[in-house]
C-alpha cells in the first residue's frame, strides 16, 4: 500500500454497492490535504519560503492529492457504468502526476 492508498483506508467499507462511504473517505482526506497544502503555502508566502523538509512535504501532499482525486474519478465513473468501484485502485505518482489538465 502506498500513502495515498493509506490516506484512503484499506479494504471494503461495507456501505452499499456505490461505494458512496468509500468516496466520503476519500473526499474527508482530500479536504485534509488541502487544508495543509494551504498551511504550507501560507507558510512559504509568510517566511520567503519554506525549509527543506517542508517544501519535502508540500511536494508530497501535492502528489497524494493528485492520487486522491485520480481514485475518486476512477469509483465514479466505475459506479457510473455498474462496475465496482472497490475495484479502482490508486495509481503510481509518475502515472497521475503526468495528466494534462
């Protein structure tokens, strides 16, 4: 498992054939990740920058919340087409960090 899959929960929550639990969970860490990927940036604007470890860090949550929102859309639109969104899985960095937006 990597962060992203951790930052999610393992395994099946039980909460019906959509998987709308899964999503909440999914969407309650997003928020979490946002919320400090602000924190940093206010930071770095604040202080002329951030420390090593933070710009570390900054780069860390901008991927696991690339890797949240990939896996989102991937139970969406497996629900959508009545597959089973259990079945998305969080793709690698260098996989969802390449999306043209």
């Amino acid at each position: 498992m990597n962060a992203a899959s951790d930052a999610v929960g393992g395994g099946k929550d039980g909460s019906g054939k959509d998987g709308s639990g899964k999503n909440d969970e999914i969407l309650d860490t997003i928020g979490a990740l946002v919320a400090e990927e602000r924190s940093l940036r206010e930071r770095s604007t604040e202080h002329l920058g951030l420390a090593a470890d933070e710009q570390t860090r900054l780069r860390s949550v901008e991927v696991r919340l690339d890797q949240c929102w990939d896996l989102l859309r991937q139970r969406r639109a497996k629900s959508e087409f009545g597959e089973n969104p259990d079945e998305a899985a969080v793709r690698p960095p260098g996989e969802v960090e390449g999306y043209q937006g």
